[in-house]
C-alpha cells in the first residue's frame, strides 16, 4: 500500500490529505520511525494549509491555524486585520482586498489618491475624520486601503 498523495492544489485538500492519513497505520509508523518521505509529506501537507487564497478565506473567517496549539502569527494578525476593519464599517469587499493586496488599475489609484487629498484639504471633512465619526473613518481607510495595495503589477515598498 502507497501512502503517497498528489499535492494539494488548496488548503482544503491538504486538510483532507492530513485527515486520511491520520487514520494510516502504515503511515504513522513511517512518520514515528522518522521515515524521510513521510516526514517530508506530512511537512508539505501542512506547509500546504499555510498557503494562497485559502489563507485569506480563513482570515476572513476569523479563523487562525494553530489556534489550539500556538497560534500562527500570520494568520492572528490577518483575522484579526479582517475583524478590526470590518468593526470600521468595511465591505467584506473591501477588507479582502486590503488582506490580498493585490493592487488596482493606475487610474483608480490617482483616483482615490486625489480623492484622499481633497478630502484631508477639507475642513469640514478633516474635523469629521479627525473627531472620528465612523462614515469619515469609513471612507478614509477605504481608501488608505487601496492606496496601501498600490498599482497592480508595480512593486511595493522600499
């Protein structure tokens, strides 16, 4: 019997992969003996659930892998990322695409980029954010979230 497994192309297959050999005897005696090729299986199934949009659906979520155990820092920090912006008045949206980062079009960023300049020039609308009334925040951090995403396809950062 073959304990080998095609890679799991999502976090869900990795899962179900997990599961199913959780219950191989063959298996586990290869892992607890410290076989090289079950190790390193049950090392890329579980590296697998860490991975892609997967993570950012789980996020979404509010779920954190390792939570009953130690918790990854990553996924702490991206659920707890989706439940603060939510808590802001965000589309689900809106809050997928601050936790992707993915980037918009060039005009969309002048956009929001003129639109974010206009609004801090504007003292009615300053005072408003600034005394932190939630649809002021709310249209503010949208658009910190797109511009913080950047132009799709430019690279980020320093």
């Amino acid at each position: 019997m073959t304990t080998e497994t095609q890679a799991p192309a999502t976090a869900t297959e990795a899962r179900a992969q997990i599961d199913a050999l959780t219950t191989n005897a063959e298996f586990g005696s290869k892992l607890l003996s410290g076989d090289v090729a079950a190790t390193q299986q049950w090392n890329d199934l579980h590296s697998a659930l860490g991975k892609g949009g997967d993570e950012v659906d789980r996020a979404m979520r509010g779920e954190i892998l390792g939570a009953d155990t130690i918790p990854d820092s990553e996924s702490k920090r991206l659920a707890e990322g989706a439940s603060w912006l939510r808590t802001l008045g965000l589309s689900d949206g809106v809050v997928r695409e601050a936790l992707e980062g993915a980037g918009v079009s060039k005009e969309e960023y002048r956009m929001v980029s003129d639109w974010k300049s206009r609004h801090m020039a504007d003292p009615v609308f300053s005072k408003r954010f600034l005394s932190n009334e939630a649809e002021a925040v709310r249209l503010m951090t949208t658009a910190n979230v797109v511009i913080a995403g950047g132009i799709k396809g430019e690279r980020k950062g320093f």
